[in-house]
C-alpha cells in the first residue's frame, strides 16, 4: 500500500449500535482521511466519508466522498484497518500503525 504511510485507529468507549470507533490515514504525507469504524453482519471494516440526499422522489441517497476505486488496494486498507482495531491494545503508541513503504512509486497521488 504505497501511498497510505499511518493509520490511525480509535475505540469508542462505548459504541452505539455498530459503530465501534474512528480513525484516520494519512495519504502520501499530504493528505488526511477520516473515517468511522464499523462492526457489521461480515465484521470490522472502514467506512469512508460519504454523505447524503434527497433525490427528487424524497429517497436517501448516499454519495461517496473519499473512495478507493482499486480492489486490491482497498482490500488492504480494510486488512490494515482490521488488523489494528483488534489489536489497539498492543500497539506502541497504542493507536497507530505505520505502513510498509518498500512498494510503489512513491507518489502520493
């Protein structure tokens, strides 16, 4: 995951429904995303910032506003995101993760 370098995990202290914690990554040292952690039916994964709206007909629509369109990368993000959440308690400091730079071309965009 060449251009995601920190992760950064939190627990909610007590979660609401399937929310359970938040966090955040930080893009080729320039850009910060944040997002909310979920517990669903298929377990923990991230869920990036969308928002809503109403369409013409008065129905909810969701808008992606933070997306990752390749599989495999976003694959590996929701892997590292996982694997830190259930870990939080062993990590030094407890809520981050650094990311392996050795693949990739270094852009960070």
């Amino acid at each position: 995951m060449s251009n995601i370098t920190k992760v950064e995990v939190r627990k909610l202290k007590n979660p609401k429904n399937s929310l359970v914690g938040s966090g955040s990554c930080l893009v080729g040292g320039l850009v910060r995303v944040n997002f909310t952690i979920i517990n669903g039916s298929k377990g923990i994964f991230a869920s990036l910032p969308q928002h809503t709206y109403k369409d013409a007909e008065g129905t909810n629509k969701y808008v992606n506003d933070v997306s990752i369109p390749d599989k495999n990368l976003y694959d590996e993000f929701q892997k590292i995101v996982k694997e830190a959440f259930e870990n939080i308690d062993n990590q030094v400091p407890p809520n981050t993760v650094e990311v392996d730079q050795t693949t990739g071309d270094g852009i960070p965009f």
